[in-house]
C-alpha cells in the first residue's frame, strides 16, 4: 500500500463476499477482492472502526 494508507498494515482479507455500501435504494454491492485496515482506536488503544479497501 502507498499513499495515505501506506503507513496502515493490513489485518486480513477477504474475497468472493459481496459488501453492499449505500443507503436506501442507492447501494452499490462489489464482489472483490479486499484488505481490511484498522482506523482508528479507543482510549485502550484496541481497534473500533475497519477501512475496508478493494485491490483492485
């Protein structure tokens, strides 16, 4: 990974499951490849939100 995103490490992968992102009748619903990134942290310092990236 380069960029904003290069100093993330990734914590796993997934493929062939469907991520549906929208909201109503305006979704949009991938079936690809992707990394799972870590964003931020709680006040113990663990993991709370996932940045989920395609490799494509």
């Amino acid at each position: 990974l380069t960029g904003v995103v290069g100093k993330k490490y990734s914590i796993g992968s997934f493929s062939h499951i469907p991520v549906t992102i929208g909201i109503g009748n305006n979704t949009l619903t991938i079936s690809d490849e992707f990394s799972v990134l870590p964003t931020e942290k709680d006040s113990n310092g663990k993991d709370i939100s996932l940045f989920i990236l395609s490799t494509r």
